[in-house]
C-alpha cells in the first residue's frame, strides 16, 4: 500500500470511527495500566466486570497493594490466566509504591520493568494515558497489517515498526484505536465483513470480493 494510500486508509476509519477510544473501563491512569495488563488474552468484556468491583474496593496501588495477592484474584477469576494476573498486578503495586511514589510512570523503560508489562501493555498506557505515537499491536492490528497491505510483517514488532514509519505522525495516536476497533469488528480473524468495510477501496486483501455480504 502507497504512503498515499496509507493516509487515505486513514482517514476513512477516522471518519468511520470518530469518537474511537479504548473500550477498556477505568477512572485514572493506575487503573488503566491494571485494566491493560488483565486484558492479556482476554477480552475487554470480561476485564471490565472483573475489574468493576476491583476497582471500588482498591481505585490506587496503595489499597490493592493491601488485597494483596489473594484479594486481587478473588475479583478476577473470571478471566483467563487469573493466577499469574494477580500475582504480578500485586507486585506491580508494590513496586510503584516503592519506586515511583505511587505513580504510573510515564516512560517506557519504567513501564516495561513493572511485572507484567511487556512492549504492548506500555505501548497502550503511553498512548492513552500521556498522549505519546505509540502503536500498541495487538492480534487485531497485526491481522489487519498483514491483510490489508498496510503494514506487512512476520512479527508483532515487524507491524509495530512499519506502522509507526509508514502512518503520519500526526495520525498515530488515533490510528491505535482505529485499527483496534476496525479488526475487531470488521476485519475479522475468520469472517472479515468485506461487504460493509470503509477502507475496502485501499485494502489489498486478493479475497475481499469473494467475501459474500452478510443476508
């Protein structure tokens, strides 16, 4: 896909997706960052009544810190990998505490050192939480990369990189949600719905038109 194109792409999600944000459920920026790493194959459903009564019982690091471990998985055992996710969003607090005041960082290498951050989950904070050109690619965005011509790439970071070069500046913050929402609801993994598609025009997809419209 030309650089043209690109833009083109773009800009018809946009106008597709006007008011597109994360649907993850939060109140500040420490909750996100919680809500991120639960979402780890799991869906954003799930990870928002898990976390509903999570989030009133401890809305900081200080009062989940004091769940602990125990007490963070009895509010999300709902959602897959419950054990791991509590183990490390209880350590998580307990280094923000220690080493950064209580505060989420706002820095990559901060970020990514916290249990259970990995490069998506700081990509994601980064880009809703402190306004940065991030590029959180998740399996969505890595599928729609790769068939639409996009942004191909054998690896997360492959899409990831292409991405961020080929994507104006100005639109990659609003692009994460776009193409997250897109490839959720549109470019699906087994029934991509080329018939009602925005973007078909630019798409480089060799079977969109054998895709039939939905009766």
């Amino acid at each position: 896909m030309s650089l043209k194109a690109v833009r083109a792409f773009l800009n018809a999600l946009d106008k597709a997706h006007p008011d597109a944000r994360s649907e993850l459920i939060y109140n500040n920026t420490f909750e996100l960052l919680v809500s991120v790493v639960l979402s780890a194959q799991a869906t954003d459903v799930s990870v928002n009544k898990a976390t509903r009564a999570l989030y009133e019982e401890a809305p900081d690091p200080a009062s989940m810190a004091a769940l602990g471990e125990d007490g963070i998985a009895q509010h999300i055992r709902t959602i897959g990998l419950w054990r791991s996710k509590a183990h490390n969003v209880a350590l998580l607090c307990q280094q923000l505490l220690e080493k950064h005041n209580g505060q989420v960082p706002d820095n990559r290498e901060a970020l990514e050192a916290l249990p259970g951050v990995g490069r998506k989950t700081a990509n994601v904070v980064l880009n809703i939480a402190f306004d940065q050109p991030t590029m959180a690619v998740d399996t969505h965005i890595f599928r729609l990369g790769n068939r639409t011509g996009l942004a191909p790439g054998k690896t997360v970071r492959a899409v990831e990189d292409e991405l961020v070069r080929r994507i104006p500046k100005e639109m990659l913050r609003p692009a994460h949600h776009w193409l997250i929402l897109h490839g959720r609801y549109v470019c699906k993994a087994r029934t991509p719905e080329c018939w009602r598609c925005p973007v078909t025009e630019w798409c480089l997809f060799k079977d969109k038109n054998k895709i039939p419209p939905k009766r």
